[in-house]
C-alpha cells in the first residue's frame, strides 16, 4: 500500500485530504515503551496502603487532640470542613439555617455590580440572601438554543429516563462564569419540579452550606458528592447572592473542565444512571 | 483467560480474582499509557498517570456499567488524571528532584537523530497539536493518535458520535491554520 505523502498542507486540498495526512502522519509517532503497569500497580497499592496506614495514625493522633479542643464550645463552633468539587465548595457544620421560603423578587442577577467586578474574596459585607422556593424562581428563562448560544461549553442532557425528553424549562444566568439549568416538571404538575441539571462553567463560583453529612464518592476518576439532606445553596459575586433552600437529593460532580449538579434523583443509583446518560 | 470477554473479566476481578484484572491491564495499558504521555509528554510522569488510572479504575470497578465498552471508561479517567497530574505542583517537585539526583533524562525528548523523517513528522506533528486548546487536543489525540473509533472517541469524552465529528473537522482546521503558520518546516520538506 503506498504512502500518502507527508504533510504539509495544502491550502486547496480536501478536509478528507488533510485529514488523510495527520491519521497517516500521527501513526509514525515513536512512544515510550509502555512500562509494565501490573507490577507497578501492586507497588503502587501496596505503597498507598502504607501511607494510608501512617494517616490513619497520624489523623489519629490529629483527632486525639480536636477531641480535646472540641471540648471547648468556641472551638467547636468555629470548626468546619470544606469539600471542593469543581466550582463547588461545600461547607460542612455550622448552624443549618431555617428555611424561609419566600417566592421569587425580581432578583438582580445579571444586575451590573457596584464597583470593579472580582472573584476574590473582599471584606465587602455580602448581602442578605433572598431564598428561593423553588428552582423554578431562578431568573434567566431562556430557550436551549439561547443558552448554548451564550455559553462557552457544550450544554449536555440525560438521555435517561427514557421519557425524560427536552426541558420543560432552560435558564442561563452568568456568576463569575456561565451557569445553565435544565428543569424537567411533573407532565400533570408544571409546578412542581421532577429533575433538574446544573452545568456551571469553569470560573462560577457556588457554594453549598449548613450540610452536616453526605457521601463521598468518585465519578470517572474525580471526587463527586451526594446528598439527602436539606440545606443552602449558594450563588456568589461581590454584590449579588442568590440562595436557595434543597430539599430533594443532589449529586454534584466534576467532568472537567464543567461542573455538574444533578438534583431531584429518587435514589443514588439513578443519579449515577443519569450521570451516564448524559450526551 | 484471554478468551473472557472484557465484560466476564471484570466480574471476575470485582469477585477478587487478581488475575482477571491483569489481564484486563494488559489489554489496556498501552492505549492508557500512550494517552497520558501525549498529554503529560513526559513517560515517567505519564507512568505515575497511568498507574493511577488503573488504580483509581480498579476501586470504582462496581460501578462500572459492564453493558458499555472498557477502554473508553479506563481512557477518560487517564485523561482527567494525567490533565490533573499536568497541573500539579508534585510533577514539578518530583522533576526537581529528579534534577538535583542528576537523573535528568531527555525522556521527553527522544534523540531526534536517530528518528525517520515519518518519525520527525509525527514528533512535528504532536507539537503542533499541543498549540490546541484542549478539547480540540483530546479529539486529534484520540481520532488520530490513539486511532479510536468515532463512538469509542464519543464515549471517552462523553459526548455524542455526532459531536465528535463536528469538533474533529473544527479542531482539523484549526490544526492546518497552526501547521501553516507555525511549522514552515513540514511544509518545505513535503514540497522536497
């Protein structure tokens, strides 16, 4: 079989014509010998479970002394843990707050901020949330194609369930990066919310508070989150916050370099038969 | 054992038959390896990657869909570990490291010399890849370098078949535009 010649490219040759070229061209690159992983897994499992066991004497001798500390009321108010996922950062402890719901005011969301616009942390004092009843009183309905319109990634969607169809809703609004949520409703309840998926693009900024426990768990290779438990959640920037009170599951992972939350799954399991599905 | 399906190996292994697992490392490994080398560029950083994949994939194994193709499943987790092992700060320490035991290897950079012209175009050819960002990078490597499937590509990167194909033929384009500009070199020595 002759050869196509190597590159360059022509300006006026075919796409399949050039295409032709990088597959014939790619297929000459010389790798490293591929090491034998086999061996260099057991070591690498034996090794992680060595040094999981000098954390868990170490963290040990960690919790000896926080059980002490934790007998002192201010220090046990102040200690919180944070999960990061993506763009997500949820705080664990702390008071979880009365829900008050309230129906949704015209909230500022793509209000202009007073003053420069920063992600990072200032002493500005934030604003009071507006909690929101339902993800349904999010601001920026659009369609799907306005939204993937003002977005810099691919929006993605369940194919499962099966009848899950196109969102009965679609909202864009912008926090520090593009955020879309797809809502799907109960077809004999408009109102009332089935399923709904948030991608946030790689520079939002979302918190998730009051959450006292949740299970951790890993999803294609990176750390993911589920929840059964009611608590805040978040939207920041310098002058705006929009907050919303969960009272239904949610799964938050990571598919770099988006991040996604999936809320309303009857069960784990469906989460991740959804997460799957998506295309 | 090597007649098992992938699917009858991984019961096996999530049963605790080490032997299973081998086998499915040893059908797998190399892509795994390739993969993170061309994201890493680096074979020893790109060993770390690929260990870690399995690892990583040999923990998850219960809930791995056993209806869906393996390797795509075993290529996406490479391809988010070795992008996060990319940007590590342990890489740089560990290549420091390296650096003051005098073990510093040109690893990354094979003796250019000793390579076939086809060779020097391919080598050419990934650097000019590298100027993509990095969704048009994933596409080319995959489609191209690693010779996966249009539904293999999809399932790694967890889009549809039909997007594959669009961001292919845009990532192409935007590969000509690099080639043309940026290595003159490919050019001048086709036209010989």
């Amino acid at each position: 079989m002759s050869e196509l010649p190597i590159l360059p490219p022509d300006s006026q040759e075919s796409d399949v014509a050039w295409e032709g070229r990088v597959r014939q061209t790619a297929s000459h690159l010389r790798y490293p010998p591929t090491p034998d992983l086999v061996r260099g897994m057991r070591a690498g499992m034996r090794q992680q479970a060595a040094q999981r066991l000098r954390l868990v004497r170490a963290v040990a001798a960690v919790l000896l002394i926080l059980a002490g500390l934790m007998a002192v009321p201010q220090v046990r108010a102040e200690v919180r843990r944070i999960l990061q996922i993506g763009v997500v950062r949820i705080f664990f402890g702390g008071e979880t707050p009365t829900p008050t719901i309230t129906t949704l005011p015209a909230m500022p969301l793509t209000a202009t901020p007073q003053g420069a616009p920063s992600r990072h942390p200032t002493l500005t004092p934030i604003p009071t949330a507006t909690p929101l009843g339902s993800v349904l009183g999010l601001p920026g309905e659009t369609t799907l194609a306005d939204a993937q319109d003002r977005t810099s990634f691919t929006i993605t969607m369940p194919t499962y369930p099966a009848n899950l169809g196109d969102p009965d809703h679609v909202f864009y609004f912008n926090v520090g990066d593009s955020i879309v949520v797809l809502v799907w409703t109960d077809p004999d309840q408009p109102d009332k919310v089935r399923l709904s998926l948030f991608e946030f693009g790689p520079n939002a900024d979302v918190w998730k508070k009051g959450l006292t426990s949740g299970q951790e768990l890993e999803i294609d290779g990176q750390t993911a989150f589920w929840s059964d438990q009611p608590h805040y959640t978040e939207f920041y920037t310098n002058t705006t916050v929009i907050s919303r009170w969960v009272d239904t599951t949610v799964l938050v992972w990571f598919e770099p370099p988006i991040t996604y939350r999936l809320e309303g799954a009857e069960s784990l399991e469906e989460a991740l038969r959804i997460v799957k599905s998506l295309r | 054992m090597a007649q098992l399906s992938d699917a009858d190996l991984i019961h096996r292994a999530r049963r605790g038959d080490a032997a299973a697992w081998d086998s499915l490392m040893q059908q797998h490994q190399e892509a795994v390896f390739r993969l993170a080398y061309l994201i890493i560029g680096d074979p020893d950083d790109a060993e770390d990657a690929a260990q870690e994949t399995f690892i990583r994939a040999y923990r998850s194994l219960n809930r791995f869909d056993t209806d869906r193709p393996l390797r795509p499943w075993l290529l996406r987790i490479a391809s988010n570990t070795a992008r996060n092992q990319r940007r590590s700060f342990g890489r740089y320490f560990a290549a420091l490291q390296r650096l003051a035991r005098g073990e510093v290897t040109m690893h990354g950079e094979p003796d250019v010399e000793g390579l076939t012209i086809q060779q020097r175009d391919a080598r050419a050819l990934w650097q000019a890849v590298q100027r993509l960002n990095e969704a048009d990078r994933q596409v080319i490597y995959l489609r191209h370098f690693l010779d996966l499937s249009v539904e293999e590509a999809a399932g790694v990167l967890n889009i549809a078949p039909g997007t594959v194909k669009s961001r292919l033929h845009r990532a192409l384009q935007r590969l000509k535009d690099v080639v043309e500009v940026e290595f003159p070199s490919l050019r001048s020595e086709a036209s010989q």
